[in-house]
C-alpha cells in the first residue's frame, strides 16, 4: 500500500519536472 502511494507521488513529481523541461 505505502510502496504504491510513493511510485504515484513519485510519478506525479516526475511528471511535473518533465512539464517544465517542454515548456
């Protein structure tokens, strides 16, 4: 349950970087 809680926090965060690097 925690492990997958992190990998979504994780993807989120990633995600978030990987915006910024597009824009």
């Amino acid at each position: 349950m925690f492990y997958f809680i992190g990998e979504k926090i994780n993807y989120y965060l990633w995600g978030k970087e990987n915006l910024k690097k597009l824009k």
